[in-house]
C-alpha cells in the first residue's frame, strides 16, 4: 500500500484498544499491537520516501506511577497487557528514529471520546446508548477511577501539530502527551452526560474499586506539546459530551 499509492505521511492508530480484551486474549492484542507496529515501520524503512510517521501509543504505556501527572520523561513501566502492548509499540517506534533517522514521533493522548465511537465497553459510549434507550448508564467501578478525557476533535489537531513537527530533525524520535492535565472521576463524566443529555436519571453503579488490570489514577501534562508545538485542547467536557450526546442520541434512540 505505500508503494503503490506513494505514501508520504503514515498516522498508525491500528490497534486492539480495549484493555478488557487484552486481559481475556493477550496473543490477538500483541500481534496486533506490537507486531503490526514493527511491521508497518519496516515498511516505511525499507521503502524510503516516508517524510513523517506518528505512532499511537497510549497514556497506558506509563503504567502506575505514585507521581502525578505524567511527563515524557517519565519510565514506562506497565504491568498489564494493554499496558504493555503500547509501551512496545512507543519503545520500537523511537528506535526505528534513533537507529534509522526515520522521521518518527510517538503519542501518548489521553482518553479519547466523541462521536462514531462503537466501543461499547467504553464509558461514554455506553453510558450514551443506555440513556438514548431510556435506561440508567451502568459504572462497572465504584465510580472512583480518575483519567485524562480528550474530545476527539483536539486529538485530531494533536497528530496535525505532532506530525508537522518533524519536519524539524531535532523533534524526530519524540514522545508528546496531549491531554487536559485535569484527572475526572468516571461517576462525574457519567453525570456531566446525563446532564447534557436532559434524563432524569441516576447512575447504577456496580463495580467496588478499580476494576482489575486498570489503573486507579491517570492524567498527563501537557506542558511540552503547548510550548514547543503550540497545541492545546479546545472542547471542555461539558461541549464535548453534549457534541457526542446528539450523535448517540440520533443513532442509538
């Protein structure tokens, strides 16, 4: 496919991305995860011609750290096997910029959301399909759970910056975060939908705790990508889940 289409720029966002389905089957998430990563890379090495890939790692990839937020120069030490999968995918990413000058930067965003997310397992997809369907949206935690939230528009203009960067040879082999720097508990971004939706209705919460293979607490700062490449989020929770509402409303209702 590069080859013949005489691919210049590569944004590799392939990937198993539910951590639930790494824990039940790690084989599928590694072959997807790692050796789709170093496949692709190969690819673009052995090609020539690509002037810029920007690898999708995770905010995962940090694993769990007693100091908060993340920075990029932080240890990846995941325990888990989404976890892991996207710490090797960041790690092999930046040796094929260090060892081969490949023009290569890694992401690590935060909790994507938006609308034409079909992943049900999500929180906020799935807590938008059951208030479309009059139902109450179901926590699988006790709620408390803390992450990162990134509207999907301002991830969009995270790759755009990430990927303009490297057309400066000293930012090449880069990781950036991209997040809000704000960690929400999951019960409040459950509220804040059911807000913006207009229901009349009271989350279930189910789980006790941190569900196992999940880290309790995540967010990231951002301070890199703002002062050197000039991004910053844009869409608030309260107008980003109102923007997702209405395409799960139209679709799931």
């Amino acid at each position: 496919m590069l080859n013949e289409h005489e691919v210049d720029a590569v944004y590799h966002l392939a990937a198993q991305t539910i951590v639930g389905t790494a824990n039940r089957s790690p084989l599928a998430t590694w072959e997807a995860n790692v050796r789709g990563t170093y496949t692709l890379l190969e690819a673009c090495r052995a090609l020539g011609g690509v002037q810029r890939v920007v690898v999708a790692s995770s905010d995962k990839a940090y694993g769990d750290h007693d100091e908060l937020p993340y920075r990029e120069d932080f240890a990846l030490q995941p325990r888990y096997p989404y976890d892991v999968s996207k710490a090797c995918t960041d790690l092999i990413a930046r040796s094929y910029a260090n060892t081969y000058d490949l023009p290569v930067a890694v992401t690590r965003l935060a909790n994507l959301y938006g609308p034409g997310d079909l992943n049900w397992s999500r929180i906020v997809p799935d807590s938008a399909r059951a208030l479309a369907r009059g139902e109450r949206p179901v926590i699988r935690s006790d709620g408390t759970p803390e992450r990162d939230y990134l509207y999907v528009e301002d991830a969009v203009d995270a790759y755009l910056a990430i990927a303009a960067s490297l057309d400066r040879p000293e930012l090449r082999g880069r990781a950036w975060n991209a997040g809000w720097g704000n960690p929400i508990p999951v019960i409040d971004v459950v509220q804040t939908l059911i807000a913006v939706s207009g229901r009349d209705v009271e989350p279930d919460v189910q789980g006790k705790g941190t569900p196992h293979g999940e880290i309790d607490r995540q967010y990231l700062d951002s301070t890199a990508i703002r002062v050197q490449l000039g991004w910053a989020p844009r869409w608030e929770l309260e107008r980003g889940l109102a923007s997702a509402w209405e395409w799960y409303e139209r679709r799931c209702a």
